[in-house]
C-alpha cells in the first residue's frame, strides 16, 4: 500500500506503488511494503519514537516487528519536504529523488544496512539505482560529495 500524505507532483500513489514492487523484486523481497510519504514533523516523530532521534530525516524503515515474514515485509516513510529540497538541491525530480529514498528504505527491509556492512549495501543500491534508472543513489552521494552539504539531509536510517 502506498500512502501520499503529502501530494508529489508528478508522481501518483498508482504510479509509486509500481515503482515500489519493481525496486522490492529487484531488491529480492517476496513481501509486501508498504509506504509513506508524509510531512517531516512526522519523521521526526517517528524518528523520536523509535529510534531516540529527536530530528527530522527523509527516509525510516521498519521491518516487520515478529520476525520474517513471507507475505509482508515492512514499511517505508519518507519526508515529502526533504525529498524536496535534496531533489532541488541535486537538480532532479522530487519523483525521482522519492524512488531513490524508496530504494534505500527497500534494501534496509532487505537486510542492508549500510552502517555496518563495509559498502555492501552501498554497492547493491549504486546497480539497482541504474538499473532501475535513478539519478546518484542516497548512500553514493553521502559517500563522494559531488555538492556541498547544505540542507536538511540526514544520514540516519
């Protein structure tokens, strides 16, 4: 299921949810994801909540609470505002720049995590990012910064 609380222009939950099944296959996830694109006040919230980040951040994963699951493999938010500025400041589509933070949040569900993993999930997500036809992926451009950092954009997962 795909949830736009906040309206993305050119991108429609229909359209997201393809997107979201086509980045979940080629992640290798059976499960459903569901996601979120919502205002940064409630990221921040759930930042807080689960992760003890009193901070805004543009993407959080949460994998299903009772272990493996076939049928379900979890849940992706994203901030709608964050996405926003990192797209302007990057110079692509706010469309685009939500595939790329989906892509991130689907290989989190997957089993990545880019904090412990020696670039394991960093190599994955630069071959999905361009099979899947997406600008620099999220941990790619945290990585070599081609664009001064400015903005909101937060690191934490």
């Amino acid at each position: 299921m795909v949830i736009l609380r906040k309206p993305v222009a050119g991108l429609s939950e229909t359209a997201l949810a393809r997107f979201v099944l086509q980045a979940s296959r080629a992640a290798r996830l059976r499960g459903a994801v569901n996601v979120m694109v919502t205002s940064s006040r409630e990221l921040r919230t759930l930042n807080r909540r689960f992760r003890g980040r009193d901070q805004p951040t543009d993407v959080l994963s949460f994998p299903p609470g009772f272990g493996p699951d076939k049928e379900f493999s979890g849940d992706v938010a994203i901030s709608a505002e964050i996405a926003a500025q990192n797209a302007r400041r990057l110079g692509h589509t706010v469309s685009q720049e939500i595939k790329i933070l989906v892509l991130h949040g689907v290989l989190h569900l997957a089993g990545y995590d880019h904090h412990q993993d020696q670039g394991k999930m960093a190599r994955k997500e630069q071959r999905l990012r361009k099979a899947l036809r997406l600008p620099v992926a999220l941990i790619e451009r945290n990585t070599v910064r081609s664009t001064p950092a400015r903005g909101s954009r937060r690191s934490a997962r």
